[in-house]
C-alpha cells in the first residue's frame, strides 16, 4: 500500500492535517455560512474546534491516513480540507472536503472529491468509500452523485437527517 501524507492534483496541494492548521479550523469553523450544513449546524465553540483538530492527528497517527489541508498551488494559501477518515469507531470510511466561501464554485470542490477517491482506492486500496450530505447541501449531494457514488439506506452512523451514498472500489474502477 502506497500511502503518502501529502500529493497533489491540477490546481492543489493537499497536506496532513498537524497543529500548525489550528488557525485555520478556528476560521473556518466560526464562519456560519460554512458551518450551517456541519453536525452542529452553526459556528462550533473553540473548544469544540480544538477537539476537532486533535482528533484528525489522532487518527492520522492511529490509522496512517486521514484529512488533508487544501492550498493552492499557486499561492499555497489554504483554502479548505479534504480527506478519508473513519466515523467514530465504526468500519465505515467517510469521504470529507470543505472550502472556504471565496473558492465557492470553481470546481475545486469536485477536484478535490475524485482525488480523494483515487487516493482511496488507488493508495489505500479501500474496497468501499461512504459520502454523507445533509439533503439541504444540494452542491455537495450533487458533488456526490457526479462522482458516481449512489444512495444507500443500509445504514446510519450519525444518527442525524443526512443522506448516505457509497461507491465501491469495483464500481470506481468499472466508470
């Protein structure tokens, strides 16, 4: 398995999530514009950001993968996070990805989502990868279904009013 802590795609870098990305979190996951389709639905308390930001080290150094920064290439401003992590303590791997509002609509959301699956099944070799969106993200649902994941009502790992989807490593490689 080749799994490398930071690649690239056209216009990206991504880069392993460390303490040094705090700052960023703390931007990011204060603004409601941003926050208003995450698990809290507003801006999260920093003490809450905190926590976030310790439990994507803490999976990179449990499981060797994890979320990544997003920088442009080229400014190498970070303008997001996209990554594979699991959810909880349960099998089920989440694909994840944010961007800051100025990087809205510029298909860098959708650049990021079909890297992450090519890192997932090509690197890490996963047989399965899980996209969860609440039904109101209609950007990010739309993002998922172009990426070829499909609907699926088998399961509930966050007990909240999402809409899962899921795409094989079998299904990845027949599209």
């Amino acid at each position: 398995m080749n799994n490398p802590e930071s690649f690239e795609s056209d216009r990206l870098i991504y880069t392993r999530v460390d303490e040094n990305d705090l700052k960023f979190f703390l931007s990011y996951l204060t603004n409601p514009i941003v926050t208003r389709y995450l698990p809290l639905g507003e801006p999260y308390p920093e003490e809450e950001i905190l926590k976030y930001v310790t439990a994507r080290i803490d999976h990179w150094q449990k499981y060797r993968f994890g979320i990544f920064m997003l920088k442009l290439k080229s400014t190498g401003e970070k303008i997001g996070y996209g990554g594979l992590s699991y959810v909880g303590e349960t099998e089920f791997i989440d694909i994840r990805y944010g961007l800051i509002e100025k990087y809205w609509g510029l298909g860098l959301a959708m650049e990021t989502a079909c890297r992450l699956l090519e890192y997932g099944f090509k690197e890490l070799e996963l047989m399965t990868i899980y996209g969860v969106s609440v039904p109101e993200n209609s950007a990010s649902v739309e993002i998922l279904k172009k990426i070829g994941m499909q609907e699926c009502s088998h399961v509930d790992f966050y007990e909240a009013d999402v809409e899962y989807y899921k795409l094989s490593k079998t299904d990845y490689q027949n599209r």
